[in-house]
C-alpha cells in the first residue's frame, strides 16, 4: 500500500508541495508518511484573508461549539478518519501505533494522552466557565452582557490564533481546543516529528460539523515559523528556554517553555516523608517526563540525602520496554541526538562539586539505553547540596529531578519561578507566604501530583483572557 501524504490545509483545502519531508519510524527509519511543506510566501498570501476564517465560526453559537467539541472528541478518540489527501483512513488503534513509532512514546502513554485530549474537548463547557470565570456564553455571542450585576463587554483580540508546536506529547494540543469554541480559527504548524494529532483533531472537528475554513494546517520551516508568530495577532509558541525568551515580554505571545516545576516539603511534614514517594516518584516520571508539569526538582528542610536514594531505588531500576508492553514507563527519543546531548548535560553537570547521581548505583546499564534500534534516557535522581549547583534547577524531556534541602524559611527566595509547586505543608503561615508568591503559576497544596490538571483552571496562561479583552460599555 502507498504511504500516506499529509497534505498542508490552506482554510481547510488540501494543498500538496513540490517540496515534503518524511516522517519516520524512530527505531527502524522506515517512512510512515509524507508532509507537505509550505514556505512564508504562502503563509502571508493565506493570513492577510484570515477574516473569512473567522466568520465561518462566528456563524455558531459558543454553545453549538461546544456540542461540536463533545462529538469532536468521539471522533478523536473512536473514529476512523481521513489520513491525507490520497484516500488512507486512520483509526484510533493506527493512530496511536503510528504516533508512538515517531515520537517514542510507549502504546499505554499515547492512549493517556488520547483520552486527556478527548476530554478536554467533552468538557468545553466546564473549561469555558473557569476560562471566562462563569461568564454567560451568550456575552461572547452577542458582545456585550452582564456579569454578577455589572455590564460587560468582549471583544476579539486576533483573527487567528497562531500555533508553533512540539513534538514531545500529543496532550499538549489540549491547550488549544478552546479557542474554536471561542470562535477563532487556528493556524498549526505542527511539530516535525508529530504532525499525527493536530491532523486528527482538525478531521475531528470537521467530521463533527466545524466549518474547514477554520483550520490550517502549514508544516514549513523556520522562516515559516516566524511568519506564523508575526502574522497571528495571537500565537503560542513552544520550546526550550532559549527559543521563548524573545517572546516572553510580548502580550501578543503566549509562552510554553520549561515549566521549573517543583514538590516543596514543609518543615511541619518532613518527618512523614516517605509517604509521599509516590506522588513525589509519580510526579517526575508519569508520561515518560516529558511534560512541562513534571517536577523537576524536590526542595527539602531536611533528610535530602534519604529522600534522594528512595527516590533512585524506586525509579533508578526502570528500564525500556516494547513499545506495545502495559508496563512502560520510559519514552524513546525521536532524535537520538537529543538523548545524548542530556546524557552528556548531565555529566559535565556533575563533575561540579556538590551533586552526586543517586540513581548510578541501582540502574543496571548506563543512563542512555537502547532497545529494538530505539534510544532511551532512563531516570536520574540527583542529590545536589544547594540551589546555586548548576542541576539544581534544571529540567530535561526524560525522568530527572533534583532533591535539594533548603531551609524553609529561604525556599521561596531560592526556588525561581515554577509553573507547577506541589507544597506538603499544613502551616498556615507558609501557606500564605506560597499564596502570596508571584514565581508560582499554578500552586497545589498538600500532596498532589504535580502532574494533576483541573479543567475548571488553566495550569498556564488564560485562552479566554489571550484571546477576548474587555472593554466598558453603556447600552441606552
């Protein structure tokens, strides 16, 4: 049978380029698909007439939206879809066969980050209301309203909301769903290595009665990129700590980088640590670690020595697996080359004084394994004796963490910002001092994975807020 060809989606319209690359297996190399690329000139011919884009959803209600979302997401999650423009149809179980020999995510991880795609999408509405923190639907359908007594008023902010995607987890696309049901059409460049779930969710959508001119889909290259992030007046942009820091100070960008994401243990707690390792081991390793969400780093009053090595024998000993194995808990790299420049990362981190890999001593191997032709980073626990240590405070796409013991009273000055703090504490004047700390994005107190979303409350940024601005407003 021919491989599939994704081709770009100009507002929803198949368009094929002279120019594709191939997308392929991780461990054996072998072609699965070919995509389209398009270039910057096509991408600016295709922005400046976005309005239309916009007005074909501003044909619906935000609540005909949301009941499109609801059959988008049985679409996604069971359906048999179009894959391409040569007549292949994908199922779930292809898609997630397929998406797992490009990324290297294991079958068990890629069916996790199906149903959490999924059910962002069949809970729209409960993500709208803790967006918009309850506002009527119909203020966004009409303009203008009332809200708990008061006048209110919206308007959109772009056309367009903008997408540079990742590759390193399908869930991620989640943070993009609301924007539809808010009426703005999305321009996806998707990630090299993933172009599998964005494709899938724009059948879905369409499938479910979404209008296709709300949809582009524009694989291209780094110039193409920037256009994608110039011609949106919203966009998101993901990457490394290098790659958000032009962006960062731009209200027209909405950043995903490395989320420094962190467990504190109270001085009131620390005594009754061993029974929080599960959360804590949870915490770094679920989804193979490669989520902005995974702690990164274990801040301690005390005994950070004891909870480093209990940390290490519990997931020093894990291994690859096949990729189809229920019990799976590493993801392979896409890019070996990716694997080795952490290892190597790792090990010049280390021969600063200060920091010791508890983890060496219970893997059975080196750091960097592989498996079937497949490369893997297995975890590493690193004890470090202060945050000024260079792997104190660094986050990597496999299983690693630091534990780093710190007195209470200077965690919150040492610790930097952090997109996700777990904090195991019932005193209330710490509690306070986290409530009142700007470096935390999202603060879960008590013993709760750092992993944990709600989707009632954005773990990061505001789609509502990014996409609609809020103006005064009288009605005579």
């Amino acid at each position: 049978m021919s491989i599939p060809h994704l081709p770009a989606l100009r507002k929803g319209a198949p368009y094929e380029s002279l120019e594709k690359v191939e997308v392929k297996d991780h461990r054996t190399g072998e072609v699965l698909a070919t995509v389209s690329q398009v270039n910057a000139g096509i991408l600016r011919r295709d922005l400046n007439r976005i309005g239309e884009a916009r007005e074909s959803l501003r044909k619906f209600t935000v609540d005909e939206l949301i009941a499109i979302c609801a059959k988008a997401a049985d679409y996604f999650l069971n359906g048999e879809l179009p894959l391409g423009d040569q007549g292949h149809t994908q199922t779930p179980q292809q898609y997630m066969e397929t998406l797992s020999r490009t990324s290297g995510l294991p079958h068990v991880m890629v069916k996790r980050n199906m149903a959490k795609v999924a059910d962002s999408l069949t809970n729209m509405r409960t993500v709208l209301n803790g967006l918009t923190r309850g506002l009527d639907t119909k203020v966004i359908d009409v303009g203008y309203g009332e809200q708990a007594g008061c006048p209110v008023s919206y308007y959109p902010t772009t056309n367009a909301l903008g997408l540079v995607m990742p590759s390193n987890s399908p869930a991620v696309n989640s943070l993009w769903l609301p924007a539809i049901a808010l009426k703005t059409p999305v321009i996806i460049k998707p990630g090299r290595e993933e172009p599998w779930t964005p494709y899938r969710l724009i059948q879905s959508f369409i499938a479910a009665g979404a209008p296709a001119l709300a949809f582009g889909f524009y694989p291209t290259d780094h110039e193409g990129s920037g256009e994608v992030m110039k011609l949106c007046g919203r966009a998101l942009i993901f990457g490394d700590a290098n790659t958000v820091a032009q962006y960062k100070d731009n209200p027209k960008f909405e950043c995903h980088g490395p989320g420094f994401s962190k467990i504190l243990i109270g001085e009131d707690e620390i005594e009754r640590w061993p029974e929080f390792l599960d959360v804590i081991a949870g915490s770094i390793s679920e989804n193979g670690g490669r989520s902005c969400i995974n702690a990164s780093a274990v801040v301690v009053p005390k005994y950070a020595a004891e909870i480093a090595d209990a940390l290490a024998q519990k997931l020093g000993p894990l291994a690859p697996l096949a990729s189809d194995d229920p019990n799976a808990r590493l993801s392979g790299f896409a890019n070996p080359k990716m694997a080795e420049f952490i290892d190597g990362a790792i090990e010049q981190g280390l021969k600063e004084p200060g920091a010791e890999d508890v983890t060496a001593k219970y893997r059975n191997g080196p750091r960097k394994a592989e498996l079937n032709g497949g490369v893997y980073m297995r975890p590493t626990i690193v004890h470090c004796n202060s945050f000024q240590h260079p792997l104190s405070n660094r986050e990597y796409m496999c299983p690693f963490a630091s534990v780093v013991q710190v007195p209470q009273a200077d965690m919150l000055a040492q610790i930097g910002p952090s997109l996700v703090v777990t904090a195991i504490t019932k005193d209330p004047q710490f509690k306070e001092q986290l409530l009142d700390s700007p470096l935390i994005e999202r603060l879960n107190i008590g013993p709760i994975s750092t992993m944990r979303i709600s989707w009632n409350q954005p773990h990061e940024g505001n789609m509502f807020e990014f996409l609609y601005k809020r103006r005064s407003i009288e009605v005579a």
